[in-house]
C-alpha cells in the first residue's frame, strides 16, 4: 500500500511537471521554457522578498526595535547580497549554475520561514544578513544562467523576459503580504512567502536540470528564444568554426567550457585584471551603479519624500502613481529588449539615461502637483526603458570564460548603490534640503550616461564593433 501512495505521487508530480512544460511551450510562444524557469525562480524570489516588506518594520517592534535598529534590519539584507555577489559569480564558472540556482532559492524559502520564528532581535538581525546572502546568490547565480542560455542576438529579449517577471514578483508581493498579516498575524508572511518558490522548485527544477547549462557558442545547447532554427551569416564565420560551434560576435573563438566542467578556468587575479581593464565593462558598471541609485535612493525613497512632505500627495495617489509607472513599464519590457537586440544596445540606454537626467531636476524647481506626477511618469518609464538593457550589455562585453564574474561585479555596483544610495541622499535632506538630494541623484545619472556614451563599444547591431553572428542551433533539450 505504501508503494501504491509513493508511486502515485511521483506520478503526479511528473504529470504536473509534463503541464508546467506544455503550458509554457504554449503561453510563452517561442521563448524556451528552461529560460522562463529561470526567470520564475528568480522572480519567486523577489516575491519572497517583497511580501514582508509591509510588515517586517511592525514585527521588528516586537522585539522593541528603534528607528536606527529597523533601518539595519533593513540594510543587513543589503549587505549580503553586496558580500556574495563576487564569490557566487565565481563559483557559478566553476560549479553548475542551475543547481547554484536550485539551492539559492531553496535557502531563501528555508530562512524566510525560520525567520517567523526568531525569538529576539539579535537572531533576527542575523537572519536578514543570511537571507541576503542567500539572494544575492540566487540573482547572481540566475542572471549568470540567463547569459549562459542566450546569444547576443536574442540577450536583449531574455534581459527583457527577466525584468518582466521581477516587476510582477515585486508588486505582487507587499500586497500579499498586507493581505495575509491582516487575516494571520504579523509573523505569517513569512510562513506563506516561500509559496511561490517551492512551487517552482518542486515543478521546474526537473525541466531546468534536464536541460544543458548552454554557452553561447558551444556546440551543445540551444537558442534559448527562438524555436526556430537560428541562421548563421556566411560571411562572417569560417567553415570550421560553423562545424564546431564556435561563433560568437562574428569572430572565431575557442570553444568556452560548460560551468560546472572540469576544464580549467583562467586565473582569477587574470581575469579581474581584463573585466577592470575593460573600459566598456567599467562603463556599463556605472551606468548599473546610477540605476540601482535611482531604483532605491530615488524612487524607493526621494521621491516618496517629495511627494508627502513638499507636494502634498496621499499614500493613495502615489501608489496609483507607482502603479501606473509598474503597469507601464511591464508593457514597454518586450518591446525594449527587441528594440536593443535589433538597433543596437547603446541606442537604448542612453536616451533612457539622459531623459532620466534631464528630468529630475524639475523635483527641486516646483512643487505643483501636476508638474510631479508628470516628471514621476516620464523618468519612471525613461528608467524602465533602459532598465533591462544594461545587463544585456554587460554579458554581452564578458569574456566567455568569466561571465560568471562580470555578473557580480556588475551586482555588486548595483547593490552598492542601493546600500549607500537611502543613507547618502538621506544625510542630503537632513542637512541641506531635498533640492540638494534630487540634483546629486541627477548629477550622477548625467555622469554616467556621458562616461557610457563616450567610452562603451556597441556591441550588437549596424554600429557593433564585430560583424554579429548568431550560433547555429545543434541539439535542444528535451
């Protein structure tokens, strides 16, 4: 009889992992279902984070936390991911980046449900700095994975694919976690945070590990985006290398290895030597740098202030405002990252940027009503214009045989920023005024898109550098 139970579950497991396939296949079109696993796990993740962000300032005053106590709760989870980001892109090139992936989101689920029962402040300040370990893992790890799994013919499009999905979690999840602390208490989001995770592990994790880690010119794996037979320009590659498998950017290269293989990778202090020496890499990196300063100095917390204290908005009217900024952004996501893969990536970050620049400082100018949300919507959808595009452009300079670690350092710029970005622009309001604050944020937008503008390399489309080539695809995973 337990045999029949036991065998009856694995069965229903494989039947719901058959229909987890087919209904991708069939809802996601031509985008390869391993690629949206991937970006569902990463996702889930960002929900997990984003559902306790409602109540995690009331659980900390459970255990009497004051205003500069609650402002490290929050800053730990930070800091994780700031440590982790470098070492998991390392490890990500030498273990196998699916598996780093599986594991990251699963210590997630595991640490967000232990946390609802953390009986002081003191454990509940280390489970936060653990957490953000484990995230900063999870996204290092998964971003890696995605460049693995596409071209720079179709990166733009993945990019794209992932924001989307993180935009979702990320508004999905505070009004989750409002609903479920008003109905079971202030502990339970963090019981009822890891639902979407574990269901993705439990229904995906199958389909991602049968399918190859794919390299971008290996010979074996597949075109993550398309279904359809790739092409591959004659001109630009010899015989040979169409043969091997070895196409990338249109030029000849040695075949990278698989993550996870036993082949040996370059030294480190080597390759840390070429990403720092890469102007085009440093570049992109400040541009990373100025939007996640943007992302949470800006519009997680300057803007806010603005709104409350010198415009006069409810919390109503700038959550309908934030919302419409989501909404749209989420339709521009697709359309951006063809965009990019087709004109070129450089083509659209940069008027994304500028725009961004230009505008904020009409915050510090007046204080109509009008005149804000006006310029809350436009640099909101400027920034997700360009949002996705960044980290396309990153992978897309990476040597073949360091993506891994390209990938965080580029996190760790971003992650900096959030880290520094509230306290920094913070001290500015205290000290000096709003004003101050808004035009530093500018100013840096501004510094980093001319630095970008004037040094970074196109790298696909009419402008790239190297004639583009896309890999011929060989074998798909079943």
């Amino acid at each position: 009889m337990a045999t029949l139970k036991s065998d009856g579950r694995r069965g229903l497991l494989r039947r719901g992992q058959a229909g987890l396939r087919r209904l991708l296949i069939a809802r996601v079109g031509n985008v390869d279902p391993v690629l949206v696993i991937v970006c569902m796990a990463i996702a889930s993740t960002q929900t997990a984070w984003s559902v306790v962000v409602p109540v995690l300032p009331l659980y900390a005053t459970e255990f009497g936390a004051n205003a500069t106590q609650l402002g490290l709760l929050i800053a730990l989870f930070g800091i994780g991911r700031l440590v982790v980001n470098i070492p998991a892109g390392m490890l990500s090139e030498r273990l196998d980046p699916r598996k780093m992936l599986l594991v990251s989101v699963a210590c997630v689920v595991v640490l967000q449900a232990v946390t609802a029962f953390a009986p002081s402040l003191t454990v509940l300040l280390v489970l936060r700095f653990v957490a953000g370990l484990a995230g900063g893992m999870a996204i290092t790890s998964g971003m890696t994975l995605v460049v693995h799994l596409t071209s720079s013919a179709d990166r733009g499009r993945a990019m794209s694919l992932l924001q989307g999905c993180q935009l979702i979690g990320g508004a999905f999840g505070p009004a989750l976690g409002g609903l479920v602390a008003s109905l079971w208490g202030y502990r339970a989001p963090f019981l009822a945070c890891g639902l979407l995770a574990t269901l993705v592990l439990v229904f995906g994790a199958r389909i991602l590990l049968r399918a190859p880690a794919t390299v971008e010119g290996a010979a074996v794996g597949s075109d993550a985006l398309s279904r359809e037979p790739a092409t591959v320009e004659p001109a630009a590659v010899e015989p040979a290398a169409v043969q091997s498998g070895a196409v990338q950017s249109g030029a000849v290269q040695p075949e990278p290895a698989q993550p996870g293989s036993a082949q040996p990778a370059a030294p480190e202090r080597s390759l840390l030597r070429r990403l720092l020496g890469d102007g085009s890499f440093l570049a992109i990196c400040a541009v990373g740098f100025s939007v996640f300063l943007n992302r949470f100095a800006g519009t997680q917390s300057l803007v806010p202030i603005i709104a409350y204290t010198v415009v006069g908005l409810s919390v109503g009217q700038l959550g309908g405002l934030m919302g419409a900024v989501t909404f749209t952004n989420l339709i521009l996501v697709t359309i951006v990252g063809r965009l990019s893969d087709r004109i070129g990536r450089k083509r659209v970050i940069v008027p994304g940027l500028l725009v961004v620049a230009v505008s904020q400082p009409v915050y510090a100018l007046t204080s109509s009503p009008m005149a804000f949300v006006l310029v809350t919507l436009l640099t909101g959808i400027a920034l997700g214009f360009s949002g996705p595009t960044p980290a396309a452009y990153m992978a897309d300079v990476a040597p073949a045989d360091g993506r891994g670690t390209a990938v965080g350092i580029y996190r760790t710029f971003g992650d900096l920023a959030a880290v520094i970005g509230p306290i920094g622009l913070g001290w500015l309001v205290d000290h000096t005024g709003y004003q101050a604050a808004v035009l530093t944020l500018a100013g840096v937008m501004l510094a980093a898109t001319v630095i970008f503008a004037t040094v970074a390399r196109e790298t696909v489309g009419p402008r790239a550098a190297h004639p583009h080539a896309t890999r011929p695809e060989v074998a798909r995973s079943s």
